[in-house]
C-alpha cells in the first residue's frame, strides 16, 4: 500500500523506472490535506494493510498529538476494563489504530473524523460503526461467507426515530465489487429530507419580564451542630417481661452447644420454615420419640395422581416413636399450613394407600401418618397423638382400605 496519512497530501507511485510520482487526491470529503497539500492534524481516510496494522504505521505523531484528549479517554476506559494500570501507561500505536478502527464514526472518539477506510481487517477487528453508507469490494472474493460477513458491516441503522407512520425509515448502503448472489433487485435509495428542525429560544426583550431564574444544584453538605446526644437511663426506660406477656418457656442450658441434640442421624436438620424447626424442637424434646430426621435428599417419595396427572409427594420428617411395643413407630410427618386441594390428595393418598400398602407388606415394620397444620399447636398436637397411641390410627386406616380392594405396595 501507498497512501498513508504520515505523507503530505498525495498518493505516489512508483514506476519501472524508480521515478515516484505523485497523484492528488480527487475526493474533497476523504482528501488527508487541505488544498493547499498541507497534511490535516485528524486524517479522513486511513489505508493501511496488515504490515502496518502491526506495526502502527497507519498513524502519525500529529494525529497523536491533537487527538489527545481521546487517547486518555481511551487509555481510562482501558484500566477500568482490565483492572491494570500498567496496560493502560504502555499503549501501543497498534493499539490506538485498533481503537481508531473500531470507533469510526463514534464522536468524541479517536475514530470520530474517519470517513473512509480501506483495510485488510474489516472482518477481524470487529467493527460496530453505524454510519457505513458505501461498501466497495477491493479484491476477490473466494466464498458467498466472506461477501455476506463484509455486507454485514453496513447493515447496523444510523437513525432509531420513527417516522409519521410509526415505523423506522429504510436504510441503504450502497455496496459495489462484492459478488453476493441473492434475487432481490438493487434498490435506489431516493434522498429523505431532514427532519423539521425547531429552534427553541428566549422573546426577548418582549417577554423578559416572564423570565424565571432557578439555582441549579450540584451537590449537598450537611452539617452538623457541634452538640452531642447523651442518654439518660430513668426507672421507665426498663421493660420487664414477665410470663403473662410471653408465655410459659423453657430453656434448656448444656455445656457444649448442640450436646442436647442427639435424636438426629444426621449431624445438620435442613429446615426450610420456622415450622420445621419448632418440630425439631418438640422431636428433641419428647420423651417418647428414638429418633427422628428430616426427608432431605434421603429418596423417600409418595406417588399420587393429582386428577389424570401423575406426580411424587415429598413428606418433610420421619420420626420412630416408642408406643409400648417392641418394634418402633415410623411416623411420617407433614406439615402444613394452608390445605389446599393438593395437600388433601397427598393426606389421602398417604392415609389410604402408602401407609395401609407398606403395613399390609409386614416386612417393614409399622408406619403411620400425621398432618399438623398449626405451629403454635405442634407441641401439644404431638403429645396428645402420642399419648392416645396409633392402633386407633393404624386400624382406621387399614379399615377404610379394607372397604375396597387391598393395597400393595410395589
């Protein structure tokens, strides 16, 4: 490549004979110099290849130079994004042309005065420029990939304004020596007139009397006074709370926490509800219950249908009670706050299938059902429930599924 905007206003070529000679440039709108053929400080057309892209070559110290306020711009933007500062002190002229290239059009950007680019990285820097209106194809093209990823850099809208129909107004880019084969015909894009522009400004001095001033804020300070708070602490200041205020308690006091806990086979009960842990409270604390654990990841699941929809029903906790007998209790636990239709099929289908089905079976000890619906009444549910024993329980249960066909587990 030739023109590089380091030289003063002019391609050159080079000819069998060695004789340079220079070509001005034809176009004002991408023209590097002023007509006078002094080079410009910010350039308008950069035509680099891949030697200079990294080598730099693309950009000269001038444009450096009044482009600074950019570079810092861009050189802050850097060690935000990487975290380093050092990356942000060691910028290379490989990496302010790549910003340039990937901020054409962008204003107040190094690549805000490029109007033209001619370059072998089109496709491999990355651009996001929305003011491409011409794509002209340079050399061959060796796949329809490659023409539909060039094509591709001018397809991002300029303008986002709707028009009087509510709608986006077409765009066009012009794209010329690209063999991209589609059976759309080539479109003209006819010129849109502008927008009406309407300028807002002051009457004057017909309506200065209608001026209204304001203060315009930048920031707040508060102060404040140098008298300090001090507390004074009378008889009233105490509240008492005795029994009749927040009901009977109990507490229960070891020399190493967590040593009263020792029904769990597990050494963490996950609860997921106050609840939960109020009835591990009143599990710890019965004398009748051996052990007890919650049905966390443990594979213990209830099938049901919830009308023609099969589904499986997790119980929160199992507890072996004591009820007299040699073989303990497995107590299923469910509770439940608000019974809605689905908690009434799974009480039902645990009442007479599971439980009845598994006790039928006689090989897995003895099983029952409980549902607590109250969490201020756990405690004293659970006492009565263990205190008027389960045969009343079992045995209704084995009567309602008696009064059909007998479930079996499986």
């Amino acid at each position: 490549m030739v023109n590089q905007p380091t030289r003063s206003s002019l391609f050159e070529r080079v000819g069998e004979d060695g004789k340079v000679t220079p070509y001005p440039e034809r176009l004002d709108l991408f023209r590097n110099t002023d007509k006078y053929g002094n080079p410009l400080a910010r350039p308008r057309t950069l035509l680099i290849d891949s030697e200079q892209l990294e080598s730099g070559d693309a950009l000269d110290k001038t444009f450096c130079a009044e482009a600074s306020e950019e570079i810092e711009r861009f050189r802050q933007d850097l060690v935000q994004r990487s975290g380093d500062q050092a990356a942000g002190q060691n910028i290379s002229e490989q990496d302010l042309l790549r910003e340039v290239m990937n901020t054409v059009g962008k204003e107040g950007q190094l690549g805000e005065s490029i109007r033209c680019v001619v370059s072998v990285s089109m496709l491999t820097e990355g651009w996001d420029a929305n003011t491409v209106t011409h794509v002209l194809g340079m050399r061959a093209f060796g796949t329809q990939l490659l023409c539909e990823q060039v094509i591709g850099r001018a397809l991002r809208r300029q303008s986002y304004d709707i028009n009087e129909e509510g709608k986006f107004n077409v765009e066009y880019a012009d794209v010329l020596g690209i063999p991209f084969d589609f059976t759309a015909k080539p479109v003209i894009a006819k010129p849109v007139p502008p927008r009406q522009t309407v300028h807002v400004k002051a009457v004057c001095p017909d309506r200065d009397h209608l001026e209204i001033q304001f203060t315009r804020v930048d920031g707040y300070r508060v102060e404040l006074p140098d008298t300090r708070l001090t507390a004074k602490f009378s008889a009233n200041s105490v509240l008492e709370l005795p029994p009749a205020m927040v009901g009977p308690s109990a507490t229960r006091n070891k020399g190493i926490i967590g040593e009263g806990v020792d029904l769990n086979h597990a050494n963490w009960v996950v609860c997921n509800s106050d609840w939960e842990s109020e009835f591990c409270r009143v599990a710890e604390a019965h004398p009748r219950v051996r052990a007890y654990v919650k049905n966390h990841n443990l594979g213990l699941e209830v099938p049901y249908r919830l009308g023609s929809t099969p589904k499986k029903y997790l119980p929160d906790f199992i507890v072996q009670v004591d009820d007299g007998r040699d073989d303990p209790l497995n107590l299923i636990v469910e509770l439940k706050g608000y019974r809605g239709e689905d908690a009434k099929v799974k009480a039902d289908t645990m009442l007479r299938y599971w439980v009845s089905g598994v006790n039928n079976l006689d090989s897995y000890s003895r099983w029952a059902f409980a549902e607590f619906t109250e969490v201020f009444e756990i405690e004293s549910d659970f006492s009565k429930l263990v205190e008027t024993g389960f045969d009343q329980l079992i045995g209704n249960t084995v009567n309602e599924a008696g009064n059909g066909d007998q479930p079996q587990s499986g």
